[in-house]
C-alpha cells in the first residue's frame, strides 16, 4: 500500500504561506485601525454629550463654580469616559451680543469648553490627535446667584 501522493511535488505549495505572512501585518494594521478610530470616535462623541450636558445643566442654574466641576465629572463619568482624561475646563457666561462677561445674565448665554486626552493605542503609521478642544454653547434658562464669578478661568483636571 503506497501512503504517499503520486506525482512530482507541487512548485506553488510555499507561495501562500509567504503570500499570507506578506499580507497579515497589513489586515492586522487596517483591524486594529478601525478599533483605534472607532473607539476614538465614541469617546469625542460621548465627550461632546458630557460637555452639552454639563452646559444645559450650568444653564438651568448653577450655584458655584464648584458645584458646575461636580456636574461635569458626573457627566464624564456616566458616559464611560475618565474624568482624569480632561486636561482644562472653562465656564464662561455670555451677554446677549455674545461677549465674555463675569456675571451669568438671564439672555445670555453660557459656554463650556474642555480639553480631552482620547486613549491612542500607539499604533505605528496610525494619526491620531493627543488632544481634543470641544466647545458647548446654551442659552442661560435660569440665574441662581447675580454673584457667580471666578468660573471664567481655566481650571486644570486630574
């Protein structure tokens, strides 16, 4: 009983493994590519929805500049985002003609704006940002205190 195959060997039997060892690294870099972005893209979505969350929440009334950093953080947090990924904050209140003002006014405006580190696996040949500026804007809906300033200043997080 012959256990071996009849015929000379094929020629072409190794040129898949090297076809397939050539072209790996490219699928293996094109899937972790659409990992790196796609999970990128749902932390500066879920970053953009904290921020307007926070803002909506500033503008229905905000007692201190404490109180609006407490907002936040929830925000960060309930979104699955680490709050110690936020680089800067500010909390600037607006006059009707959208200027920069020290005082929330009940026509005006107010705007978040934060800094964010998204998370880069560090991929070779791979762009992606280091950091992030978004910005928040919503019309003032309630005034708590005529007193409220000191939130127009950059405060640094985590």
């Amino acid at each position: 009983m012959a256990t071996g195959s009849s015929g000379p060997p094929d020629p072409q039997g190794g040129a898949v493994a090297v076809e397939f060892a050539l072209v790996l690294p490219l699928l293996l870099m094109f899937l972790f590519g659409v990992i790196q972005y796609g999970y990128g893209l749902f932390q500066l979505q879920s970053f953009g929805a904290a921020l307007d969350e926070a803002g909506w929440e500033a503008s229905t009334g905000v007692a201190d500049c404490t109180a609006f950093d407490e907002l936040l953080t929830r925000s960060l947090t309930e979104k699955g985002l680490s709050p110690g990924d936020v680089g800067s904050t500010r909390l600037e209140w607006l006059d009707p003609a959208g200027r920069v003002t020290d005082l929330p006014q009940p026509s005006g405006q107010v705007r978040v704006t934060a800094t964010y580190r998204p998370l880069d696996l560090g991929l070779p040949g791979i762009p992606f940002p280091r950091s992030v500026v978004r910005s928040s804007t919503t019309g003032v809906q309630s005034v708590l205190s005529s007193a409220l300033t000191g939130c127009a200043a950059t405060t640094p997080r985590g």
